[in-house]
C-alpha cells in the first residue's frame, strides 16, 4: 500500500470521524446570517435514494437555526454530475449547496468523469462531513446466490453470465469495481453496467434484468429486507463503526481475503462552490453543525441506520484532498480498462 494511500484510510476512517461527533461544544455563531430567502440544497439523484433522505434531514433541522426555510432540489444524472454542474451555475453568495459523498462530490468528477468538467476540484470546498455513507454488493433475495464469494465463483465458471450494476461513471466506484475485480481474478468477466441511481438499480434487480448491484445500503430497512440481501458491505475490516452501527454482512474483504486501498472511502458530506464569500461559508458550516448536533437529528439520523458525525470544512478538505491524491494514483488502472473495452 502506497504511503498516500495508507494517509487516506487513516485520515477517513470510522473510528476517527466518529469520535469527533462527541468531542466538544458547538462554536458560537461566526457571522451575521446572511440568508434572506430559502437556502436550496441540491441532491444530484432522484428522490428516495439514501443522499436524498440526507437532504430531507437537514431540511426539516437547518430552519431552527437560520430562520429560513429550506428546499431540496433534485438534480439527478451522470452519477452526481448534472447535480454538480447545476451548482457550479448558480451565483456565488451562499444560497445554494449540494450534498452528495466521498464516492461521488466534485473531487470524484474532477478526476475520473469522462466529460471533463469546466471546473476543478479547487473550485469547491467541502462545508462539513456528517455521516457514513456504506456501499454494499446486493442482489434480489429471490436469487439465492448463496454470498459474494458463491457470485465470483459463478463469474468465473461463466463469464459474461451475471450483469453488475454500479453507478457511474464518474464517481469512485469505478475503481472500487475495477480493484474488486482484480483482486478476484474477474476483471472483463462481469457483464458491467452503469446506473444514474441506486433506485433504478433497486427496480432492475427485482425485474431480473440486473443481478447484482453495488449500492448504498447503510440504512436500518435494509437489515432481513424483504426482497434484497446484501451480500457484503463495501467497508474496510478496520474501518467498522464499534458503537452505534447494527449492519452485522460480512465485509468485501473478510470475503475476499484482501485488503483494498478504496473501499470505506464513502462519507455524506455537503460542498459549496470556494469563491462563496468566507463569511458565508464559516456561517453555513456552523448552521450544518447546529442541526447536526441537534438531538433529534441525531436521533433520526441513527434510527435510519446512519449515526451521524462531524467533521469540519477544514479537516474534511485535507481528508478529500488525501483521497483525490489516492484516485489520481489509481487512475491509470480505469484509463487501461476503458481502452481494453
């Protein structure tokens, strides 16, 4: 493992982000609140989804402390993309903010989009990161796979013969998908296909047309789900949550018995274009850390399946930039595998 790489699992990991939720009091208000109408947050996928119920949280917790009201927007295509673009067009004052992930924020797209973007990682700044956001390898119950492991031997006796979805391109799960398949001696053997939303991968694997699906799954429901199984959580072994965290799948690499450089590396985090003024991002990034801490939204947040955290702007970019520094590293292995196809 590389040495920025090994920065990055240490810089992102569960253990760390959780403990700074429970350290400290809140900071007292840093600038006047400038908010005169709605604040609008962007979610750049359809509705229901896990980062859309993200929004609707903070939507319900954000007015207590600005006073204004809050609209949640969905601007869904491209893996987050159109939703990243739709903010870069709006004015720089404040108003307008996106949640999405470590997985698939504008640091994502700036690296691996295949339609370069006419901005740069440096021209956003994360407000804060607030909680983890846990993919997982899932198919319909029905199928019976038997496990992840029972899956790749298939793969392997049968190649082109189970259809994975992801969604992408663009975000990180292409080089989860493509140190997955390595690792596993299945790269090329998958039928592999790209989604727009984990909704629509949710409605292909109860049509048949999709077998597995590599999705968000960090949500309570998803535990003795009636019609999926997970089949293993995208997380690092060294990188579960200890307290607070009741998905018991067994993870990707206990599986596989390998150690990845990406998987665990998916967070909820809020981002803002950077040429907003400074006093207006210290006063956004300290009304997300009042509703974060708000009970209640500790409470919703954690009967959902997501206990949350905090992190800060600061520390969440120097985290992100560790991680874009790893995916840059790790490029070279998409850009061979989109030239073989």
């Amino acid at each position: 493992m590389s040495r920025t790489t090994d920065i990055t699992r240490r810089g992102l990991g569960l253990g760390a982000l959780g403990a700074t939720m429970a350290a400290g009091a809140a900071q007292a208000q840093p600038a006047p609140n400038f908010l005169r109408g709605p604040l609008t947050i962007v979610i750049p996928y359809g509705p229901g989804g896990l980062t859309d119920v993200r929004g609707r949280h903070y939507q319900n917790h954000l007015p207590k402390t600005t006073g204004q009201p809050v609209i949640v927007q969905n601007v869904a295509g491209g893996g987050a993309l159109v939703g990243a673009n739709f903010v870069y067009s709006r004015p720089s004052n404040g108003q307008t903010v996106m949640i999405a992930s470590t997985s698939d924020g504008p640091h994502a797209h700036y690296v691996l989009s295949p339609a370069r973007p006419n901005w740069s990682w440096n021209d956003w700044w994360p407000l804060c990161m607030f909680g983890y956001s846990g993919l997982g390898f899932v198919s319909a119950r029905r199928s019976n796979f038997g496990g992840l492991q029972a899956v790749i031997d298939r793969v392997k006796a049968n190649p082109g013969s189970v259809t994975l979805a992801s969604i992408g391109p663009g975000r990180l799960d292409d080089l989860y998908m493509l140190e997955f398949m390595r690792a596993t001696d299945t790269l090329g053997k998958w039928n592999w296909v790209f989604y727009n939303s984990s909704a629509t991968i949710q409605a292909d694997l109860l049509s048949g047309d999709v077998h597995v699906g590599y999705l968000g799954v960090t949500r309570r429901d998803m535990i003795d789900h009636p019609t999926f199984d997970v089949l293993a959580l995208g997380m690092a072994e060294d990188e579960l949550p200890t307290e607070n965290f009741p998905f018991r799948w067994p993870t990707v690499e206990r599986v596989t018995n390998h150690k990845y450089q990406l998987l665990g590396a998916g967070y909820s985090a809020t981002f803002i274009k950077a040429n907003v003024p400074m006093e207006r991002r210290n006063y956004l990034e300290w009304a997300f850390e009042q509703a974060t801490r708000d009970p209640e939204f500790i409470r919703e947040r954690t009967e959902y399946g997501e206990p949350p955290l905090w992190v800060p702007g600061a520390e969440a970019k120097r985290r992100i930039d560790a991680l874009v520094a790893v995916v840059q590293e790790m490029k070279p292995l998409r850009d061979q595998w989109v030239r073989a196809r």
